[in-house]
C-alpha cells in the first residue's frame, strides 16, 4: 500500500462514525487521508443522541446518498469508499451514481431486488419492523437484541463496551424503506445491476453475521452478474456483523483497503 489516496468511511444503522475509530487510525498511519461522515443529523454523537433521538427521526435513505454525494463532490480527490450494513448500501448507491473509484461494502444491507430473506435478518431487525408505527420514530436497540444482531462472536463484557461505546437509536423509515423496497416503485434502495461503468465493488460477508449472514451477501453478489463491471466476494469466517471493531478487524481493514488500491479507476 504504497500509494496514497482518500477514503470515505460510511457508517451504518444503529451507530455512529465512531464505530470507524480502528480502521481510520489504522488507514492514516499508512500515510492516507480518511473521512468519516456521520448521517446528516448524527453529528451529534452517542450520548446527545441517546438523549434526543429526534434528529434521526424520518432520515431516509435518498437524503443521506444525497449527502454523502455532497461531500464527495467537495473533497480534492475521489475517494475510495467503504462502508459498513447500511453504509454498505449507501456505498452501492453511491458507486451506482458514478462516485467513488472504487468501493467496499462490508456485512451490507440489501438494495432492490434481493429477494432472499433469512430468519436471522428477520430477526434482527424485528425491533424495528414488528411496528407500524416505528416508521415515524426513533427505535433504540436493547443491550440483548445488539447482541444478538451485531455482536454474537463477542464474549459479554466485550458486547457491553460495544454498546455503550457506539450504539444510537436509529431510524425506523429507513428500515421500512429496505424492508418494503421489493414492492415499492422507484424505491429508494434501487441500483442499476447492470451498469458497467461503476467503479469496482467488494462484497465482504461476515461467517456468523446475523444481521447480513454470507449467504445474502452472496445473494446481491449475484445480483451484479448481469453487469460487466468488477463485482468480488469475500468472506471473514468466524466474525459478527461487528467485524469492523472485534478482533481481527485488521485483517478486515487492509484486505479492504488492498483491494481497492489494487483495482480503484485513477
């Protein structure tokens, strides 16, 4: 990783930026410059937001590509994007929109037209979609359904430093937006599989993810088949959905990073 370049960083559903902290100390000891956005209206952090969540409350999907988009067109250079669930779709939409030079998305949650739904995804964001009425709110995650979702290979003490340290309510449209996305015209959530002038996109699936297990991030994997632009998978066995932050998320950093110096458009 001898040559330079930006990374964006994209942060995903129930979290803040600062989930990023590893990574993005890591990547600019290498010598790269990072940025780490929050979702308009999270800048706030952690304990403001658990506070007042009302910030987040009706957040959807097109404002935060539409802002992420913003901030691209400002930075000196394009970036190298990567992002995380959510984030990860955030970056699939970006790429689909012509940014990024290359792009990374991790555990990622699903754009339109996969159709697959485990019981695990169920599950996890059950909290959410169990509700009606969680589309107009802020939903918080308990300690137990974190576990469950985001953090099943950490040991408790492990899973409760997460916690504290980095999750936030967040919002339940974007969560119906995802969910319903299926059977909603020009929904929010859509990619053009097919476009072959993106940039190159990594798929990295978590072994014991429970949010996205790999076997759905295989799913959208196959999606990009009808494309002639780069689409690879990968897989980190033994990991949670938090892979970003639990041990060996260095390994999952510079094979990230690796492969978008390796293949990025210059």
């Amino acid at each position: 990783m001898t040559k330079t370049s930006t990374i964006m960083l994209i942060h995903g559903f129930w979290v803040t930026p600062l989930c990023w902290e590893k990574f993005a100390g890591h990547f600019e000891k290498l010598g790269h410059t990072v940025v780490a956005p929050a979702w308009p209206g999270m800048e706030a952090g952690v304990e403001a937001l658990r506070a007042d969540p009302s910030p987040v409350v009706g957040l959807g999907v097109t404002e935060i590509v539409e802002h992420f988009a913003r901030l691209i067109s400002g930075l000196d250079e394009p970036p190298v994007l990567i992002g995380h669930s959510y984030g990860g779709l955030i970056v699939q939409l970006l790429l689909d929109r012509g940014f990024g030079t290359a792009g990374v998305a991790i555990g990622s949650g699903m754009p339109k037209g996969v159709l697959r739904l485990p019981l695990s995804t169920l599950r996890s964001n059950w909290p959410a979609v169990s509700n009606p009425a969680n589309r107009r709110r802020a939903v918080p995650l308990s300690l137990a359904q974190f576990t469950y979702a985001f953090a099943n290979t950490l040991s408790p003490d492990q899973v409760q430093a997460a916690y504290d340290r980095y999750v936030v309510p967040g919002s339940g449209r974007m969560l119906f937006q995802a969910g319903l996305a299926n059977v909603t015209p020009n929904a929010a959530t859509t990619v053009d599989y097919r476009n072959a002038d993106r940039a190159p996109l990594l798929l990295i699936a978590a072994g014991e993810d429970h949010v996205i297990p790999p076997s759905l991030v295989r799913a959208i994997a196959r999606k990009y088949r009808r494309s002639a632009a780069r689409t690879d998978y990968h897989e980190f066995p033994c990991r949670s959905h938090l892979l970003i932050v639990e041990e060996g998320w260095r390994n999952v950093a510079d094979h990230a990073l690796g492969w978008a110096l390796g293949v990025r458009r210059t």
